[in-house]
C-alpha cells in the first residue's frame, strides 16, 4: 500500500512587497489625516453654524449642528481606526474599509455646504478604500 501525502497550496500565493506596506501605512495615515479634518469640519459647524453657507436645496437637508456632529464621530472613528490599522490588526482593516466609505457618503451629503472639501474627503475615502481592500494584508506580514 502506497501512501502519498498531498500538500494544500494556497490557490493565491503572493510575498509581500515594500511598496504595498508603504501603500497600506498611507492608507493609514490619510485614515488618521481625514478624520482629523473631518472632526475640525464638525466643530466648526458646532461652534459657529453661521460658517457654512448653503447654495442650493438637497435631499439631505440636516441643520449645521446635525452635521456637525455627524462629522466630528466619523471623523473621530476614522482617525481611531486609521492608527489602530498601523498595527496591522485585521479588525482595522474591515472597520477602515467601513468607515471610509461612510466618511465619503457622509462626504458627497456634504456637498451643498462646502463642495471642494467634500470632493477632497470623497478622493481620500476612495483612495484609502482601494488601499485596504487591495494591500492591507501586506502590513501585518
């Protein structure tokens, strides 16, 4: 009786790169970047709701204080999970991933009270999206 022994190889077997970590760090430090600015967008809306002017009537139609504080939790979470994903944890990926495309809808419902900002979060939130989903598993290696 012959015994052969198989060996599972993973189907996608990749090493990991310099330059993915290094997009992956990115992807963390715009996370942390973004939420900061996110969170002085939200308290500038707390504290003077008079700043933002709007232009035209949206179908998001909330009060500055209301987005005030929408702004400021995102951006709160967003920069918590951005430095947690320097770690490499798993977790901060998926609640990055999550976070960032809530901070770009968030973003886009922005867009008749400060509309080049909005588009700079949006850009940011797609960029630290693709980076995550595609090279965030490279930093914990």
């Amino acid at each position: 009786m012959s015994t052969t022994h198989h060996t599972r190889v993973p189907v996608h077997t990749r090493e990991s790169s310099a330059v993915a970590v290094g997009v992956t760090v990115f992807a963390s430090v715009m996370m942390i970047m973004a939420g900061f600015f996110q969170a002085i967008a939200g308290i500038v809306a707390l504290v003077n709701d008079q700043f933002y002017v709007v232009g035209k009537e949206w179908v998001f139609q909330f009060d500055t204080t209301t987005w005030g504080w929408i702004h400021l939790t995102l951006g709160v979470l967003v920069a918590l999970a951005g430095a947690a994903l320097l770690s490499g944890a798993v977790w901060a990926r998926t609640v990055g991933v999550v976070l960032a495309v809530l901070c770009g809808v968030a973003a886009f419902a922005w867009l008749p009270w400060y509309p080049i900002w909005a588009l700079v979060l949006i850009a940011a939130a797609g960029v630290v999206v693709w980076a995550l989903t595609v090279h965030g598993r490279d930093i914990a290696t």
